[in-house]
C-alpha cells in the first residue's frame, strides 16, 4: 500500500506544506482553502488547518509552484512563513 505522498508523487503531483501567518479564526482558514483550490490553476487539492496554521497543497508542478502559491495566499491578506536553511 502507498503513502499518500508517494501516490502524489507517482501521478506528477507534488505535496507542498506552507506555514500561514494572520490566520485570527477558521472562516480565515476556508477562505485561503478556497482561494487555493478555485484560483489557482494547477492546484489539485488544498486543506488549511486554522489551529496548526498550515496549509497542506497537492498540484501540478508543471502549472503552479510554491512562488504562486505563496502570492495567492498574501493577495488576500495572509502570509507564508519562508524556511530558511
């Protein structure tokens, strides 16, 4: 059986996890969700979690990356934590 990360893999797709910032309650979670998920070509599949304050991004790596990703996100008003290693 697979993980869902290597099923993601195996079809194309990637798993990309982003931290959000300015998230105050879950309405602000749904609207980024749907803001990913309506907006964004590419994105196949978004989940937002208000209380761990992340958002977990399946998509087309071929249409969208995490740049686009990051900008629709901060478009409407909330931010993403970059990792810097």
């Amino acid at each position: 059986m697979h993980s869902a990360s290597e099923t993601a893999e195996s079809a194309g797709k990637q798993r990309e996890t982003l931290a959000i910032t300015g998230m105050t309650c879950a309405n602000c979670a749904a609207a980024i969700q749907r803001t990913l998920k309506k907006k964004v070509p590419g994105v196949v599949d978004a989940t937002v979690n208000y209380a761990t304050e992340k958002a977990t991004v399946e998509y087309l790596p071929e249409q969208v990356n995490r740049a686009i990703l990051t900008q629709a996100i901060e478009r409407i008003g909330y931010g993403v934590v970059e990792v810097r290693m």
